[in-house]
C-alpha cells in the first residue's frame, strides 16, 4: 500500500491546539489515549473513523482554532494564489479544496491530514477520512467566525506597487509586481511575519 499526497495548503500559527470541524475528524484528538503532537493522526486509529462523504472535485474544511493567535491559511500557488492571514479564536473555513479532474473515483476512500507546525518546528495533527461521492453536499454554514482575513499576497504586493509607484512616479508594470509577490514567498518574510506553518493535505491509498 502506498500513499500519495496530494492537495498541499498552507496555514500558520503560534502553538496551537485546534479540532476539525468538517470533515469530520477520525476521533477525538483530545481523548486520553491521543495526542496531536503524535505523527501522522494524532495516535487515533482508522478502527474509530468517522467518515464523512467528499464531492468528486474536492470539498470544504473548516478548522477551529482554540487560541486567539495569528492563523493563516492557503492553498499552493497552482490552485490559488490567495494566502489569508486570520488573527482570533474561532473557525476558519476553506470554502473548497479542489483536486484535478479524474484523480479521484466513486467509492474511493482518502484521508485529510492537517499539520500545523509552530515557530520552533514542532508540529500537531489531525486527520480526517473521507469518501469521494457525487452525493455529497457541503455543509451550508461553513463559514470563517471570530477571525479576522487579510489576504497576505495581495497586501504584499499592493504595498510593493504603491513604492514603486512613488519612487518612480508612475505605475508599476506587471512584471515588478509579480516579482515582489514571489519575493514575498520566496524569501519566507510571511513565515517570518506569521512565526510557523501548517500543511493540510489529501493522502490517497492506492
């Protein structure tokens, strides 16, 4: 048997514990015989999986944070570009986490991993089973509540076009602004503003 990661998405955060909301969470990583400091699922077994149903192209997650510290999360760059720092204690939703075309198959079973790491690379998990059904709905209140977003890439390179604007005296072109966004992750500065981060990704057994 052989696992394939797929679907990586970013989120940051200080240390933190946090539960998935949906989907939902093969068990409860708080229980005495778990621990999310534990690779790769918190030390809780696929023999206690809830699993709830996915659609065929990728669904919602909805994370809730336990700490009113700086969260931020994104998928990578090839499926969107947004980057969204959210500061507070509440839930965080990712609306959809879409796969490409095909990869996955009515029936098939996967597994959404969270890690989150802190600024001194320890990391906590979590992991929910899923099933890929074209009769699986997303839940209607998944929603982001009692934080706050900024979309970090946008900010960036909006604050980098306004300081060439004004130290060249005109607009910057595409290409000065693409490279600034690309500074910004390239050279790390949103981990550094955001102190860590977090991967969530799909595992397919195959």
């Amino acid at each position: 048997m052989k696992s394939l990661i797929l679907l990586p998405a970013l989120a940051s955060l200080a240390t933190a514990h946090y539960d998935l909301v949906f989907p939902e969470w093969r068990g409860d990583s708080f229980a005495d015989d778990a621990s999310q400091w534990i690779y790769p699922c918190a030390n809780v077994t696929q023999e206690k999986s809830n699993r709830t149903l996915w659609p065929l192209d990728g669904g919602s997650v909805n994370i809730h944070m336990h700490h009113p510290w700086t969260y931020y999360a994104a998928l990578t760059v090839a499926l969107t570009p947004e980057l969204r720092n959210t500061t507070g204690n509440g839930t965080l939703c990712i609306p959809k986490l879409s796969i490409p075309a095909g990869l996955a198959k009515e029936g098939d079973n996967a597994t959404l991993q969270v890690v989150t790491f802190d600024n001194m690379g320890a990391a906590l998990y979590n992991c929910a089973d899923i099933t890929f059904s074209s009769k699986a709905v997303n839940p209607t209140d998944c929603k982001t509540e009692g934080v706050k977003e900024v979309i970090v890439g946008a900010e960036a390179a909006n604050s980098t076009c306004a300081d060439n604007a004004d130290a060249t005296g005109g607009a910057p072109t595409p290409t000065q602004s693409t490279g600034a966004a690309s500074s910004v992750f390239g050279e790390g500065r949103v981990a550094g503003v955001l102190g860590a981060a977090a991967v969530v990704g799909l595992a397919m057994l195959v």
